[in-house]
C-alpha cells in the first residue's frame, strides 16, 4: 500500500472507532496468559483502551474520553473532506493551523477557583489530585464535564477542552500559582437545531426518573404542561429575543456548575457572544425587540412577501408578472442593520413626496429595498434599447397608478417605482432580459449585427440575472444556518467599521462568507458568530488570490470536471482577472462580483487588517480575565495613517446610532405612528454623509482618496495620491485646484502643484453645516 492508502485506512479505523466502549488489543489470543487482564478489565479502570502486545499495558490509559472522543471526531471530518473534488485536501487539512477558538463555535472559560480545596473535598478527588500532580483543573475536569454533558444532553455535538500550556519552574520551588489555579475552557460544537432551546422538557410527574430530574436541577425544575396534554417536570430559562436564547447554554452551565460544584457563576463565562454588540440595536431604536436584528430581519421579509402577493394579484398591467426578486440585501438577512419602520413626519411637502429642508432636524434614513418584476415576453417588445426604455417607463407608470388604487403611496421614476408600505420603502424595478442582447448588438459597415460585450450590457446582466441567482442561493444558505447571517454582517461591520466598505461590493463580503459555509474545511460548519467572523478575518488574511481563484461551489453544482477546468483556464489567463476573483456555478469565468473593486492596493491593505485583528483577537483570548472592550478593537480604525480627518457634525448623520461607540449627540429616529395614515413618500435614501463623500471624490479624485464608515461613521478619512503632488507643466486646462510651484526652476518653465490649502478650504465649503472640523496630520504625501 501506498502512504496515502495506509493513512486513509488509518483515518477510516480511528473514525468508526468505539474504544471507549469497546476497546482493542495488539497481543496474541492464541498465547494462554491466565494472569493477563481481559479488555473488560481495562475498562474498570481506564476510559479508553488501547492494549499493547503484551496485554497487560493500556497505551491509552492517560488519554480522557473527551480527548479521544475530539480525535475520532476530527478524522470523521477530515474523511468528509478528503474525497471532496473542490478542495485543496493537502493545504486544508495539513497546512492551516487550527485554533481552539477557530474550531469550537462556543467556549466556556472557567476562572480562577479560590475555593478550589473545597471542592476537591466535596467531590472526594483527593486521589485523582494526587494522580494529576495536584493540577486543580486536571484533577475537577472530568467532574465539570460529566455534570454540564448531562445537562446539555441534546444541544452538543460535541466537547472538548482546553488547558494552559504548563509553565517550567525549579524543581527547588512550590509551583506557580498559575499551574495550582490556571483558568480552563471547555470547548463546545453545538446542535444547531436545538442549542437554544429555552425549556428543557424532563420525565413525566409520575415517573422514577421524576426525582432524579428534581435532584439534578434543584429549584429550576418545576411541574409544567404542555400543549400535548402531558403532565411533566421541566426547566425553563427566560428570553424575549434570538440573542437571548444564544445565552441559554451559559445559564444551563452557571446554574448546574453552581448547585453541583459550588463554583460561582461570576467565574463561568460564555466566549463567542462578544461581538453580538456591535450588530445590537440601542435601546433607544423604536424597534419591538431590542436584540441582534434578527426579529427585525424577520419582519421586513414578512412585508416583502405580502408586497410579492399583493403585485402577483395586481389585473390591469399589459403583461403578466413572470417573476419577482428580492435582491436587496435586507431582503435576504444579510444587511447590517436591518432598516426599521419609523415615523415619516420629516421635510418639506411637495405634492405626493417629502423632501429633506435646509436648518431642520435631518430626517432618518430610510433605505429603498429592491425588487426586481420580470414580466412575461411579448413580440411586443421592441428591438430598440431606447424603446424598451420608454417601454419599461410606461409600465413604471401604469404599476404606480395600480399600487394607488389599492391605497398605497407610489410614485413612478423612468427607472422604478417608489412604494410605501408598511412602513417600508420598495423600490420596484422593471427588468427585460432580452434587452441585454438588444444592448450587446452592434452594425457592421456591411449591414451585419454581431453581439459585442459592453459596459452597460455587463452592468444589466449583472443587476438582473446574475444577481437574482446570487440573492436566492444567499437565501437559501442563510435558511440552513441560524449564525450566517450574524457572521456576515459582523464581516461587513469589520470591513466597514476599517472603512472599506465602498471599495469592495457587498456581494464580494456575501460570498466571501458563503465559502466558509460551503467548504468549511478542516472545520466543521460555523455555528456562532464570534466563530464565523475568526474564520472569515483568517480567509482574507491567508488566501492567496494570484494562485487560486475562490470558488463557492453552491449546493455542488460544479463537477470536479467544472472545477478542473475553472481553475486551468484561470492560471492561462490570469493577468486578465482582478486581484480578487470569487467564482460561482452562475458565474464560472467572469468575476463580475470583483470587477474594478478591490484595487490591488485595497486588498493588501484588508489583509493586513485581518492578520492584525486575528492577532488582537488571539492575544485578548489568551488572556485569564477577559475584556470585553478588548473585542471592539479590531473595529476601531487606526487614524494615525491618513493625511486629513474631516470631522462630521454627529447631530446630521442620521445613521449615527449604528456606530460602534454612540457619541452622546447622536440622533435617534422616533418610532412609526400606528394610527396615522402616509399620504406622501418620505425622504428616502437621504444620507449626507454619503451625498458628501461622492461629492468630494467627484471634485478631488484625482489628488486624494476618502474613507468613511457608511454605518454612523462621524468622519471621512483623506488620503493624498503621491502621483498627484509631483510637480507638472502647467497647462490652462489642468489648472483646478492647483497652484505654481515656488520650487520649479526657470529651465523647466513653470511647474504646478496641489493647492493644498485651497482644497482644505474647499472640504468645508461642501461640507457646510455637515463639517465640524478637519484635523491635518499632512499636507504632502512622500513622493
């Protein structure tokens, strides 16, 4: 057999192994030994067995059940990913470096232990201390472990722990008091479709099993019915929201660590909700459920599907609705902050709209979420790409005076029709799939038409067939894992939050994350956030885009053939691809996700962000107290690095409550009246910080670039282009915002350079009333 064959068999047997319950021996049964223990025997006393050739030594008698049971479950995974076509087996499971943090989705830290003595005496560990050298925490695992596997019976696939590396110390010395109180985590891999159960359904009343319960859970067990009829003992645990049912596996472990083992709850904390902060609404939001998003996210897709009806009942269009698409990123759980109904009493009326007014209180932002109605294909269209505009215009038109009719607020643009309804904006887009081909069809000067690929036809096609394809199988991946959602939107925070957000697309950071579902190897799927984001901060850290494209193999649509070929015509052809390529089944050689963003320079610099705050992340973890505020460091840009802060007036952003620290002058929207009926459109897609940073990147493009956070960023970040600031001939025509050079020498003739001081200047100016003040840390890049 070849070393590949022997380790495949070895993979096979660890896997499907049970030597916890049935152990194995290497030595020969036809040898009569009457004094050699039986395997039996071995596991009166072990809890794995391993026998040597001799029969009398366990080569596994130091090896926990737990420790074995993590092994076996690794080589299962390892198998599962082995044969898999779309992976790099070699450079997944041998080359990447697996953290505990990485691969657990939770981890319960236990903390110091000051009445640690007491506790080996109330459980009698006095031996089993003396076994262990007197390592306290070695000496209570298997006690820590037996009591919360038995009340989490259900939830975990699996479990696993972690100890401190053990510090060298003379042996003329005590120990530390790090090796006699270490802090230790207990690694946990979770059911998803049951870990955040809040009610623990025990035996009936009457039963034998009934006084066993009461005694395990002491005073939370108490006698329920439930809508069977049946009559039972059962523990309950308190929570109103999605984030608060995620905590039910810390209470479970502090309330049975409490009553078995006297450890105090205060030691006892859940690592992997340490970011849920930063996607939570303030308590100050109008919103019924002041979680991490998800009842919000809920709502919103409620509304859509009743808006889908309503315009699938609509009679009265010249064509049938062939289909409808949500693809706005709300529409499919992955926006940041879901948008919330508030009130639209804001601006100036003008006829059926709102519109914001100069020196008042800037309305909320209300986003538009888009909806794409493919109708049904008529010879009636026609083969000219304005005509199909006009034509596309005309049903705007007559879909808003429809939607009118059924008492709703909708006003008709050339490009969509604006909706109102309940309490959220749509923003209908008629779309014609055959106008693609009517935009790619050129004339030959001898009368011929030939399809060219264009601009506009590449955007079209993009925006209305790949993209719909894109948002379902989204969907569809946030629909089968609970934490996907969470985990991309903590990604877009973090990639946000370091104010990149406009020099990548959404769609990028959406499959980005999908890939981590769809191939999570060597891991298994992610089921927390805190889990998922560690993993997507290592992906963008450690890819290597100039030598593999990412491929997001969506429900293995793609062959390991497709695979093959995918990724020998991406080698042949890779100085015509972006620096960043993520592939599709739907978009197998065209990176149209990744076309024009990121720059190469962006991407490095995201990786590098990453490694930092993979290594922020490692270091806060290995600490024994944790700090939460430890974790919003990754979120928190370095300023030091730009050339000019432009500080915003926070009381004009109206996405200021989703910043990662809430200034006190933050403006919050008030909530939406139920009993009072919108007769206009409100202000909708109205951010002045956006509308200020496409107005400075309009005007000084050329000299700088500007960073800003669009979720409740209070400042735009301004870096000078060097290119820019070299001297250059001066030419009537490339005088804006440019000044002679005192340094140009006669010989050369006149040179020119940025006019620094007057663009300062002119930052204020466009920014008046929204500017607060700018803070120069330089006025010239190095050249």
């Amino acid at each position: 057999m070849s070393s590949y064959q022997i380790f495949r068999h070895a993979l096979v047997a660890l896997a499907d192994s049970k030597w916890d319950e049935e152990g194995i021996h290497l030595h020969n049964e036809t040898q009569v030994d009457e004094h050699r223990p039986t395997v039996i025997d071995h596991h009166m006393y072990f809890d794995v067995v391993f026998v040597d050739s001799t029969g009398y030594c366990n080569l596994t008698a130091n090896l926990s059940k737990l420790t074995y049971h993590q092994a076996r479950h690794e080589a299962q995974t390892c198998m599962s990913f082995i044969d898999r076509a779309d992976l790099d087996s070699f450079q997944d499971l041998f080359m990447q470096r697996v953290s505990f943090y990485r691969t657990f989705d939770y981890v319960i830290r236990i903390n110091s232990l000051h009445n640690r003595k007491d506790l080996i005496k109330k459980c009698v560990l006095e031996d089993r201390l003396m076994d262990r050298m007197d390592h306290y925490g070695r000496a209570l695992m298997p006690t820590v472990i037996e009591t919360l596997e038995k009340g989490m019976h259900g939830r975990l696939v699996m479990m696993a722990f972690e100890l401190k590396p053990t510090e060298e110390w003379s042996v003329d010395d005590a120990p530390p008091e790090s090796y006699m109180d270490s802090p230790f985590n207990l690694g946990l891999l979770v059911e998803m479709s049951s870990f955040d159960g809040l009610v623990i359904r025990g035996p009936p009343a009457d039963s034998t099993e009934a006084e066993r319960f009461r005694s395990f859970w002491g005073e939370k067990s108490e006698l329920r019915r439930f809508q069977d009829g049946a009559i039972v003992e059962a523990v309950t645990f308190d929570g109103t929201s999605v984030a608060d049912r995620r905590r039910c596996i810390e209470k479970i472990a502090q309330h049975l660590l409490k009553r078995h083992l006297s450890i105090d709850p205060a030691a006892v904390h859940l690592i992997g909700l340490s970011f849920d902060s930063l996607i939570t609404w303030p308590t100050q939001l109008p919103v019924t459920c002041h979680g991490t998003g998800e009842e919000q996210q809920l709502d919103v897709i409620r509304v859509y599907d009743m808006l889908n009806k309503l315009l699938r009942e609509i009679s009265g269009l010249p064509l049938g609705i062939s289909s409808i698409s949500g693809v706005s990123p709300a529409l499919r759980a992955t926006e940041t902050f879901p948008p919330i109904p508030v009130s639209v009493s804001f601006g100036e009326i003008k006829g059926d709209r709102m519109v914001p007014q100069a020196d008042t209180v800037c309305p909320p932002f209300i986003p538009s979420l888009q909806v794409l109605c493919h109708f049904e294909i008529s010879g009636k269209w026609p083969d000219d790409a304005e005509a199909i505009r006009r034509m596309k215009a005309a049903f705007q038109l007559r879909l808003a005076a429809l939607l009118k009719k059924e008492n709703l607020v909708a006003i008709a643009y050339p490009h969509c029709t604006l909706v109102y309804y309940e309490g959220y904006v749509f923003r209908i887009v008629v779309a014609y799939e055959k106008e693609i081909n009517v935009l790619k069809q050129v004339r030959s000067p001898d009368g011929m038409l030939k399809l060219v690929d264009s601009e506009e036809a590449t955007v079209l096609e993009r925006d209305t067939v790949h993209l719909p394809k894109l948002a379902s199988a989204i969907h569809g991946l946030q629909q089968q894992n609970k934490c996907f959602s969470s985990v991309l939107r903590l990604a877009k925070r973090w990639i946000a939050a370091n104010l990149l957000f406009d020099y990548i697309k959404e769609e990028a950071i959406e499959l980005l994350v999908a890939y981590l579902f769809v191939c999570p190897a060597p891991f298994t799927v992610p089921g927390s956030a805190h889990c998922g984001f560690q993993r997507f901060l290592s992906l963008v850290a450690n890819h290597d885009w100039n030598v593999f494209p990412l491929i997001v193999n969506f429900n293995n649509e793609l062959s390991s053939k497709d695979l093959a070929e995918i990724q020998t015509g991406f080698t042949s052809i890779r100085s015509q691809f972006p620096p960043m390529v993520i592939l599709t089944p739907y978009n197998r050689t065209s990176a149209i996700w990744t076309r024009g963003k990121p720059l190469a320079s962006i991407l490095q610099r995201m990786a590098l962000l990453a490694r930092e705050s993979l290594q922020l992340l490692d270091e806060t973890l290995s600490k024994p107290i944790l700090e939460e505020g430890n974790f919003l460091v990754p979120f928190l840009p370095a300023l030091n690095v730009y050339d000019v802060i432009i500080h915003l007036n926070v009381s004009k952003c109206p996405r200021g409550y989703q910043a990662v620290q809430l200034s006190p002058d933050t403006v919050y929207p008030p909530a939406l009246s139920a009993n009072k009926t919108v007769k206009q459109l409100p202000v909708t897609d109205f951010d002045p910080v956006e509308l200020y940073v496409n107005a400075l990147r309009k005007a000084f493009d050329e000299v700088a670039m500007f960073f800003y956070d669009p979720f409740g960023g209070s400042f735009v970040a301004v870096v000078w282009e060097p290119n820019a600031f070299k001297p250059q001939p001066f030419k009537i025509s490339h005088m804006q915002f440019k000044m002679i050079d005192p340094s140009s020498k006669g010989k050369e003739g006149v040179m020119v350079i940025p006019n620094v001081e007057a663009i300062l200047e002119d930052f204020k100016i466009l920014g008046e009333g929204l500017v607060k003040s700018l803070e120069i840390h330089s006025i010239k890049p190095a050249i």
